[in-house]
C-alpha cells in the first residue's frame, strides 16, 4: 500500500468567526479552518459538525460556493448537539469533517428557468445554489423562488429575501402558513405559490427543500404544472452518524441519503417516497 | 361595467376558464360583471348569502376569519388568475369566510343565481363549470390539509421561550 | 492479504504436530493467531497459542432459535460449523475508539492515534466467513470514503480457512454460492480429514505468504487417494444442506415493500437484533461521545449498531421506522436486496446464524420463500 488513507471519522478544527441569530431557534454560523487553508464544497452539500465531547450533527452549508475562505451553517437548535452548537461563541472551535453527499446539479440547470421551492430551515440548503445561479445569471431563463414558511416571524434570511426580490433578475414569491401581526403577503400553503406558475414548464429545473411532506406535494404540484420528473430535485433527510457511507444509518431502500444524496433526482425516489417507515 | 365584447375577452385569458367553447362562454358573459375593490372592501361576508364569484385580475384577497379580541385571521390569500368563492354552487348558498381586499382588487364577479338558472336549463354549461369548480375545491381542500399539518413546527411559543432563557 | 487462487499448488498433508508448527510459524512472524476455542458452551473465535487450545472433539447441534455443543467421536478439531461470532469481531471490532481530543487554550486538539495493534492471523475461517471478509471489504472499502482501520487490518491480516466437513444445522451456503468449497481468499486452505483411523490436516496455500508458510513446516505432500477423499467431502457437505434460498425473489425482496408477510414476521419477532450481532456481514455503527468529568478529555467511540433499535432512523421529532415489521423488512430487503445495487452481490453468505440465534427462530431462508410462494 502506498499512502496512508486519511482517516473519514477525524474531524477538522475549525474556528467561529462569527454567529448571527436568524430566527429565535436559528442561527448562521461562519467558519473558517483554524490551521488556515481554505474550505471548497458544492451547493447542496453538507458537514458533519462536531462539538466537542458533545456529538455531531449532519448540516447542510448554506454559505456561497464561490467563497472559499469561509464556511457558512444555518442551524436549527432542535437537538442535543445543535443546542451545544447554539452555545458556541465566536472565537470557539468546533470539528468539520466533509463536505458530504452530492450537489444541486446547477450547471446543468443551464439553460433552463430555474425554480427554488423552499419550506422553513429548507430555505438554508438552497442559498448556496441561488448563489451560484446570480453568479451565472445569463446562464438561466427566468429564476424563480418560492419560500413558505410557518409565520412571518419564521421566514428565514429575510432581508436577503428582501434584496433578492428587489432585483430585476429573479422573482421571489414568500408565503406563511399563518399569518401574524402586520403580515401582508401571501398566506397559504407553498404548493399554492408552485400552481400560479411564473416559469415555463417545459424548460425548468426545480429544486425542492424543506420537510419531506412539504418536498413531496411541491414535487407533484411541479408536476401538476408540467415541470417533468427528471427536472425535480429534492433534498432527503434521515440519520446519519458518519456521513460517509459507513455507519449504514442513513439507508432508503437502496440509497445512502449521504452519497447517493441527499439531492436526488424526484424520478428516482418517486416511488420510495411512497412507502411508508422505508 | 364593460362590454360583452370586452367580458369575453376577459373569460377567455383568465386560466380558470381557459380554453371554454365559445357558445358556453357567451352565456357566461351575460351572468358576468367587472369590479373593483378598494382596500378593505369585502367581496364576501361570512354568514351572508353567497350571491357572486369572482375570477381575479389584479390584486390580493385575504380570506378570513373575524376573532372577537383578536386580529382576524387570514386564512390564505387568493389573487391575479385565481377564482375565488363556491359558496353560490352549494346550497343554501352563504358565503363560509369574510373574503376583504387586501390591496386594491380588480375581478370579473358572476352572478350565482343568474348562472344556476343557466346552468339547470343548459347541462353543458353546468357540467362545464363544475368541471372547472370541483378540481379547485379539491385543491383548496388539499392546501387547507396541508396548512393544519404546521409542518414547519416547532411552535413559536417553545421558540421564544428557549430564547429568552438562552437570552 | 490473501489473493485469489492462483496455479496449482502442493497440498501438503499435516498431523497435528504439524497444525502445532503452522501456528508456531505464524507467531513468529509476529501474527496474533486467532482461532476456535471453547468458552461459555460455545465455540468463539479468541487468541489460540497452540493446536491444543482448539475445540478437539466438539460439534455444534444448531437448528432455529437452538445452539448446543456435542460430543464427537472422531476428536476432529474444525469439527463444529460455525462460531456464533464471526470474524467480524476482530476486522471490525464491536467497539473502536474513533479519536481522543484535549481541550486547548485554541479551542480543542485532536490527540495522535493509538499505533496499530500487532497484524492477526485467523485460523479456521470457513468459506461462508471468506465470502463475509470479503463482502466487508467491498462495503468499506470499495467507496469515495474508505474505512482505513478494516482496510489496515485486513491487509495485515493472515487466512488460515478451513473447509467445512460437515453441514451446520442451519447452514445454506451452497444455494448462496459461497461455500461449502472454499476457492480463494485465503492464505492457507486445510481441509481436515478426522476418523477412520487417521487425522489429517490437508494444506494449500493461496498466496505468496501462504507457500512461504508451508515451506517452512516440513510436512510430506498429500497422499492422491487423500486429496480425493478431501474433494469427496466437501461435495457430500454441499449436498447435505437443509435449507436453499430462493434468489431471485431475495434479490427482489426490495419491490414487495407492501407485503402482508411483514406483518406475519412482525407477530413473532422480538427486534432483538440478535441476527444483526451475528450475522458476518451486518456494518451498521452508531458512535457515542464522552468527556472527562473536568470536560478536558473528549472520546468518540463506535459501536455496533441494529437496524432493529427505534432510535437507528432517528430524524428530530421521531423514528422513520417505528414498527417491528417496518425494521424487520429492513433489515432483510436490504441484506438481500438492496445489497446488490449497493455493493454488487448478495449481503447474505448463507451462514444461518441468524437463524440459530434468533431467539423464536425466524428463519430467512422460509421468509423469502413466503414470499416466493405469494407470487406464484
């Protein structure tokens, strides 16, 4: 044997530049390697974090893939270790080890208009893609967001939102569940958003994410609209404990959501999707 | 109010009705009117009887609910391309939500008692316009199942809380 | 690391002297020999120092739910099946500490890891048990992100197989096509021929360090009438197995999700996991993290894992997999079916000790053909 294989379970260290609290029980991480060095990844991609002598978790990077030098996490604090990583302060480390699992095929959404149904946190998987499709924006017809979230209170990155709609490029249509105090957008179901259209379906990719109930009726509204199967995209979550295939945890039916995922093409999981407890 | 010739046009590039045979459209052009809301206007009124529907041009409806000590609760908005209200097709035809203009509103509205009576005598018409009602009712119905799943959870209650103690 | 079989060699014929001086051989070249011994009335595979330390004279009774060592007449050494732990254990331990780390001024460190532990030689692996290694390989090798720890050890490591001369109680390699011969992957292969007034030890190698081996042994070549009893034996053995898996139905056990046999399974199975403790191919770890009391010293270890337990499908607010006949389907559609789009064979050697060890004797075999049946 010639040289030695680094070792998948080791993580890296990296240092908290900085937190900023998104929604009450969400914030943004930046990242960068405490041994210096650069950090490269490709939109749909996630980490496995690790706090130390606490545990890791599996989460999606939502940062810019153009931007090497720092590594983005949106985090919800739900868990054990996501509610250790909640603690961490800036100047704190914590362990990286990735990135994991296959991208948001954005390249070869060229040509095409472009579609981002987002549900909740689900939004946080996605910016790195919406990203890198405003850096090619002459790549695409039209780019088309579509975000739902609980209330007006939960809508994630607002003000990029904001900013994003402000453009003459790119449409972005947000939409809550519930509507609370001066709300005076759009209330209902992100499906809803999917069926009034806005991009012509027989030329778009769409990429879904956000609850896997949420993904499942936007895929079939997508379809519903006539956007096709192999142009549908969707983002799966199961547990995982490594990240890389090992630990066998993250298995559905015959995928590994965190190598052959965790963005799959809709035709191929259609059918899984379906069967419940898989 | 406009022009028969101008309401068919209307009818004919609204998608709810998209692709309508001509001669059932034109019965349809003599139960319809054009209108506009200011905001705040309602279109409908819970508990009233449901005498119109509307298919919207321009504009955001916000369908609600009045709580007595509260802000009443918006239930889902409708706008541009949509058609909103089936109580006039349900007997005994009384609107379920109060439906206000959140925005200026421009719709082409229909006269439900008119259309009936069309309806009854013409079973084309009928089944054509349920044809275009009752896949809307169910994807109405299907995005009401949905919204109580709260799939985004968990409650903003928990959340604040867990921020004030982490605060 | 064995290679696959090469030209024709000698076959060396051993007595036990001779077995005594291939495990002299093997430790002095530094090989921590792991073999059959007897502990807590069964046969587990643990460090042997000398032929004496084997099971001489032991079979193995095994049938559904059911495991119990008897006497043989013919003081065979290799005369059980198989152990109810497989090699699994020492290629991939049940526990394995991933990294230490030490809180630092900086944040944390990773400490340096633990040198690797002394190369291994396994003595008396069967042909179900090379097909399992080899399985083991393909999941942790055969990917992007390699498991380096199995990959080292089972590089380092020494395979002494030996052919089965008699049918386990729930044995069915024959119908997976791993075994009863064993064809390669091995370094030595020894076929034992116990009674009829003679007790033998016929030797192959099947590599490099194998010849270099049993050069060094100074035993006579086989006898030609031995080495056809040796061929004879094992054909008998393939011959004599109660039990044959319908495969084309076990490959596609994965389109049948909906069956109503998983409720019939779910009625008596316990969700012990026991099958998957046993079973020589099963990988799934779970990792637990701890510190020291001062929260100074942090360790990450991993364990094995069952796709049995609850907690295995955990995503936040709940499991995937709640139900007994949901983790049940699981674990069997993916052994025997999705396998094959994962890895590129069967995740089932036929070794049957699944079956012996399930406590109310679910067997696999009879669940695929439950299904088979359902199709027809």
């Amino acid at each position: 044997m010639t040289a030695p294989i680094p070792d998948p379970m080791l993580p890296r260290p990296f240092r908290i530049e900085k937190v900023r609290r998104d929604l009450s029980d969400t914030f943004t991480m930046e990242l960068v390697p405490a041994e210096g060095g650069e950090f490269t990844f490709a939109a749909g991609q996630f980490n496995m974090l690790y706090v130390f002598g606490v545990g890791e978790v599996p989460i999606s990077i939502s940062g810019d893939p153009g931007d090497r030098s720092v590594l983005v996490h949106t985090t919800r604090a739900v868990g054990a270790v996501t509610k250790a990583l909640d603690a961490l302060k800036a100047g704190e480390v914590v362990g990286v080890r990735g990135p994991y699992g296959t991208p948001w095929p954005v390249e070869a959404a060229f040509g095409h208009d472009l579609v981002f149904v987002a549900g909740g946190v689900g939004l946080a998987p996605l910016r790195p893609a919406i990203y890198q499709a405003m850096a090619n924006r002459e790549r695409f017809g039209r780019v088309v967001v579509f975000y739902g979230a609980r209330t007006p209170e939960d809508i994630l990155f607002k003000r990029e939102l904001e900013r994003w709609r402000g453009r003459f490029d790119m449409s972005v249509h947000v939409t809550v569940d519930r509507a609370t105090g001066k709300w005076s957008g759009n209330v209902g179901v992100v499906t809803n958003l999917v069926a009034k259209g806005g991009f012509d379906p027989s030329a778009t990719m769409a990429f879904v994410c956000g609850p896997e109930v949420m993904m499942r009726y936007s895929a079939a509204a997508l379809e519903k609209r006539g956007v096709a199967r192999p142009s549908i995209y969707m983002s799966m979550e199961r547990n995982m404990k490594c990240g890389c295939g090992l630990c066998g945890h993250c298995q559905w039916g015959p995928h590994f959501v965190c190598k052959d995922g965790p963005v799959f093409r809709y035709d191929r999981i259609a059918d899984l999707l379906s069967i419940r407890e898989l | 109010m406009g022009q028969p010739h101008d309401l068919g046009n209307i009818i004919d590039e609204h998608p709810f009705f998209k692709g309508i045979d001509s001669g059932l459209r034109d019965l349809l052009v003599g139960c319809a009117a054009n209108e506009r809301f200011e905001v705040g206007e309602f279109l409908a009124r819970e508990g009233r009887p449901a005498d119109k529907f509307y298919l919207l041009r321009a504009g955001q409806v916000a369908v609600e609910v009045d709580v007595p000590g509260k802000q009443p609760v918006v239930l889902e908005t409708m706008g541009e391309g949509e058609v909103l209200g089936w109580s006039w097709v349900v007997p005994p035809y009384v609107s379920t939500f109060d439906c206000r203009a959140a925005t200026l509103v421009r719709a082409l509205s229909f006269d439900g008692k008119c259309l009936r009576a069309k309806m009854e005598n013409d079973p084309a018409l009928g089944y054509e316009v349920l044809r275009r009602f009752v896949p809307m009712m169910g994807h109405r119905l299907a995005s009401a199942r949905l919204q109580i799943l709260d799939l985004y959870g968990p409650s903003v209650a928990k959340a604040v809380k867990s921020k004030k103690k982490a605060g | 690391m064995p290679g696959v079989d090469g030209p024709k060699t000698t076959t060396f014929a051993l007595d036990k002297a001779g077995l005594d001086r291939l495990i002299a051989a093997l430790r002095r070249r530094g090989y921590r020999v792991i073999g059959p011994s007897v502990a807590d009335d069964a046969v587990v595979y643990g460090d042997v120092a000398s032929a004496a330390d084997l099971p001489a004279g032991l079979g193995d009774e095994q049938a559904g739910g059911r495991y119990r060592l008897r006497r043989r007449d013919d003081g065979a050494l290799f005369g059980y099946t198989v152990a109810p732990q497989g090699w699994k254990r020492h290629l991939y331990p049940p526990r394995q500490k991933l990294f230490a780390a030490r809180r630092s001024a900086a944040g944390f460190e990773m400490l340096p890891p633990e040198p690797p532990a002394a190369p291994m030689a396994f003595l008396g692996v069967r042909a179900c048990e090379v097909a399992a290694i080899a399985i083991q390989a393909r999941v942790f090798g055969d990917k992007a992100y390699p498991d380096p720890g199995y990959g080292q050890r089972l590089a380092a490591a020494f395979v002494v197989a030996v052919e089965c001369a008699q049918a386990g109680g729930t044995c069915f390699c024959a119908s997976m096509g791993s075994g009863p011969a064993v064809s390669g992957g091995f370094d030595v292969k020894l076929v034992e021929l116990a009674g009829s007034g003679r007790h033998l030890f016929l030797a192959s190698a099947g590599s490099p360090a194998g010849t270099d081996l049993l050069a060094e042994l100074d035993a006579p070549e086989a006898a030609p009438g031995d080495v056809a009893e040796a061929e004879r034996q094992v054909a008998v053995v393939a011959g004599a197995m109660g039990r044959t898996m319908a495969a084309e139905t076990a490959r596609t056990l994965g389109e049948h999700a909906e069956h109503p046999r998983w409720d019939e399974v779910a009625k008596r199975c316990l969700t012990c996991g026991n099958c998957t403790m046993v079973c020589p191919t099963c990988f799934c770890t779970t990792v637990e993290d701890s510190t020291d009391l001062k929260g100074e010293h942090a360790e990450r270890w991993r364990k094995w894992d069952s796709c049995f337990t609850v907690d295995f499908s955990y995503i936040h607010g709940g499991s995937v997999r709640t139900e007994g006949r949901s983790r049940y389907r699981q674990w069997i559609t993916h052994k025997l079916s999705s396998w094959h789009a994962q890895f590129g064979s069967s995740g089932c050697v036929g070794c049957g000790r699944c079956i012996t060890w399930c406590p109310v004797g679910i067997d696999i075999t009879e669940e695929v053909a439950a299904i088979q049946a359902s199709r027809k």
